[in-house]
C-alpha cells in the first residue's frame, strides 16, 4: 500500500526533480467545517498531476486556495518558488504571469470573442499592440487545435468541446509554466475528451508545462498523468503513479480504481511517461 502521509520535501525529488507547486500543512474551512486539514502535496516540473477524490472532499477548494481565490487558515503555498504569504504585491504578480487556469466550464467572457477573451491576460499584464495581440492570439488558436475563423465567434456560437479548446487558449495566453484544469474533459464525448487529454499531452511535452489536473475521467488517469493524489480525510491520503494506485488497498482508492465501473486495462499498453 501507498504510505498515506507525504513525507517533507525540500523542493526537489531525489531523482532532481524541481517541485513548482509546494503546499504544507493548508488548513482552510467555512464557519465550523473544515475542509482541508493540514494537507500537503508537491507538483514537479514538467509533470500531469491528476488529482482525485470523491465529490464534496474539497479538489476545487484546494484549487482556489492555491490561486489565492479561497483564504486558508493555516499553512504555506509555494508557487514557481515563491512563498505567496511572504511575497510582495510585484512578486505576487510575476507569479501569476506564469500561471494558466482553465476553470471547469471554461468560464469565458460571454459578451467577448474568442479572441477578445483569449487577449484578457494580455491586456491585465502586458502593454502590447493590437495587432501583436490580434496574431499572438490567433497563433494561442492554432496551438489548441481550433481555426482562425473562431477568433471571430462568441462562446454562445461554440461546441463544448471549442469553448474547452478556447478557454485553454486563453490559458496559455502568457505561455506559462505550470497550468491549472479544472475538470478538463467533464461534458465532452468520449471522442472529444481523448483528444483533449492528447492535446495536454502535446503541450506538455511541446511547451515544457507542469499541469495540475483536477479530474474525476478514469481515461485522463489511466492515459495522460505521470502521477495522482488521491484526497480524502480532509488531506492527501496517498500519491503514485496509476499502477501504483492500482495496488492500494483503502476503500475508496480500491472501488474507484478497480471497482464495477473501473476500466480494465492492460497497463503495459500504455503510451504515456510513466
């Protein structure tokens, strides 16, 4: 079984790699119920995180907390080596240039383009020309497999899957170092959800991304994420790799992983980096 407590790390594996998001001992609750208790989790550079947990534990919450949206009570969050707590308003900024979010249902602008909405994190950080923006957003398009005719588009004009395709331009606006999905593939057919995971894939391998990658899709797990952390109990119960969680024996892990529903797969087939 998985040891179920993360022990400390000192920012980089033994194998060198570097952790970009670093979170310890987070504690974050509304009035009298507490969320996360003393939770701690590492993300290395260059990897696909996939983390999971049953609905309702707080994967969306720890999310917020991370990009400083939900206060916390207790406990630090590093970014990109930056202590959030201890950082000035210009290092907090610096910060979140580097970051990329795509929020579960894509969350764009609705009265903006397609390229409107992905010049959004240009105009709040950079002083760009139009024209600049007009052709950086578009090559953003090409970059997440949509055409150029749907810069043009308003989100009420696009498939699910488009929207997904154009808030992850919108992502990648500032070409960041590690990006933040929220449900990724949630509402996209089984077709449309493999090409998304494999356009993660791509980016990561093509762009150098960290992706944290909050997400309930076996698939995804099974096909794109170098490692999963599993929530529950309020904090990490375990992290490894999907052959690793294959073997855990905790309820919850088991049922999920290898349940009614599970996927039975061969994982000597897979094609990822694990």
């Amino acid at each position: 079984m998985i040891e179920a407590e993360i022990q400390p790390l000192k920012g980089t594996r033994a194998d060198g790699q570097e952790s970009v998001l670093s979170v310890r001992d987070v504690t974050v609750g509304f009035g009298d119920k507490l969320i996360l208790d003393k939770l701690s989790l590492d993300v290395y550079r260059g990897e696909i995180l996939g983390f999971v947990g049953a609905s309702g534990t707080g994967k969306s919450v720890l999310l917020r907390t991370v990009l400083g949206l939900t206060p916390k009570r207790s406990g630090t969050v590093s970014l990109l080596g930056t202590d959030l707590d201890a950082a000035t308003d210009d290092e907090k900024m610096q910060v979140d240039m580097r970051l990329g979010v795509l929020f579960q249902h894509g969350a764009l602008f609705s009265a903006l383009t397609v390229k409107e909405n992905i010049q959004v994190p240009m105009r709040e950080y950079l002083d760009l020309p139009r024209s600049l923006m007009d052709e950086l957003s578009l090559l953003k398009l090409e970059l997440v497999g949509l055409p150029r005719d749907a810069a043009g588009k308003f989100p009420s004009e696009l498939s699910g899957g488009m929207i997904k395709r154009a808030a992850l331009a919108r992502a990648l606006a500032l070409d960041p170092d590690i990006v933040f999905l929220d449900e990724p593939t949630s509402g996209l057919d089984p077709i449309g959800a493999a090409e998304f995971d494999e356009l993660v894939a791509k980016l990561r391998d093509t762009m150098g991304l960290t992706v944290y990658m909050v997400t309930h899709d076996l698939d995804s797990l099974f096909s794109v994420c170098d490692r999963i952390a599993v929530l529950g109990q309020k904090r990490v119960l375990m992290e490894g790799t999907i052959e690793d969680m294959m073997k855990v024996e905790e309820p919850w892990v088991k049922s999920y992983f290898r349940g009614k529903r599970a996927r039975q797969i061969d994982l000597s087939a897979r094609t990822g980096t694990l």
